[in-house]
C-alpha cells in the first residue's frame, strides 16, 4: 500500500511522462525525481515501475548503485567528503572521522535533527586543493580535522 499523496502520485506520473519517447529513460527519470523530492523511497520506485514497465528490481538497482540517488531523505546540509586517491593521501579519512565523532552519525547517515548528513564520496573534481570536501555544492579546500567543528557550527548558526 503506497502512502503518496495524490499530488505526489500525479507530479511523480508528470515525470514519468516526461521521458516517454526516451529509449532509456531511467537516469533521467530518478534524476529528476532526485532533484524534485531529494529521495527517492520504495513507493516511488514501485509507482515509477507501474508508469514505465521498467522491473522494480531494475530500478532499486540503479537507486542503490549510484550515490547521487539516495533512499532516504537527506539533510538540509549535505557534506560530501572525498575519499579520492589525492585527498586520501592528505588525511581526508581523519577529516570524515571528525564530522562523524561530532554530528554522532557514520557516512551514508542523517542526524536526527534533519540538519546534517555525510556522503562519502570519490573525487569531487577539486584534487589541486586537496583534502577538500563540499558542503551542498559550496567546497573547503585544503581541509583538517580542526577545521570541521567551526564548519559545523557555521551551518548550525545559518551562517550561511
Ligand atoms: S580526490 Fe578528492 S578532489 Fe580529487
């Protein structure tokens, strides 16, 4: 039994049908569900399998392969920290080991308060100023673990 709202059963149909003619549309269907709603649940997958005849099987697939796609409702603030190959080398674990020991959830997590959550992720495109990590698109280079409680209480603050 879904719990959509009608509203979201007719937006995430409106979507659906945006791609009709598409050959392959289901990158471009969890992305715009992704950008629209910034999860994607079961139910939506399951209506998303009704409207396009694609398997739910499939479609979890995909969900869960990339790290764009997220099955839980993120955080207001997202902050990706990079585990690529140059920020590895500079500590970028130690960096990810701080926001956890302080927000008290692992990567993959959202705190409680809907404020935070961690992403893990391979390169974000910033190795020159590595160790970097990106807080909702905005990056921090050259990161250390003592930069990341006055990072946290920036966004805490809405400092920003
Ligand atoms: S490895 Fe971190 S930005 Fe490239």
């Amino acid at each position: 039994m879904s719990h959509l709202s009608q509203n979201a059963i007719d937006q995430i149909k409106e979507i659906c049908s945006r791609y009709e003619k598409e050959p392959t549309p289901l990158m471009m269907i969890l992305s715009d569900i992704q950008n629209e709603y910034g999860y994607i649940p079961l139910d939506v997958q399951e209506l998303v399998s009704d409207e396009t005849g694609i398997s739910v099987a499939e479609i979890y697939g995909v969900v869960t392969f990339y790290s764009f796609f997220s099955l839980k409702p993120k955080g207001k603030y997202v902050i990706g920290c990079c585990l690529g190959t140059a920020c590895y080398v500079k500590g970028a674990q130690k960096i990810i080991d701080k926001f956890s020991e302080i927000l008290g959830i692992s990567a993959g997590e959202t705190t409680e308060d809907g404020l935070f959550t961690i992403d893990a992720l391979r390169c974000i495109g910033a190795c020159g100023i590595a160790p970097a990590i990106s807080v909702n698109g905005t990056v921090y280079p050259k990161m250390t673990p003592e930069a990341v409680p006055e990072i946290i209480q920036k966004y805490k603050d809405g400092e920003v």
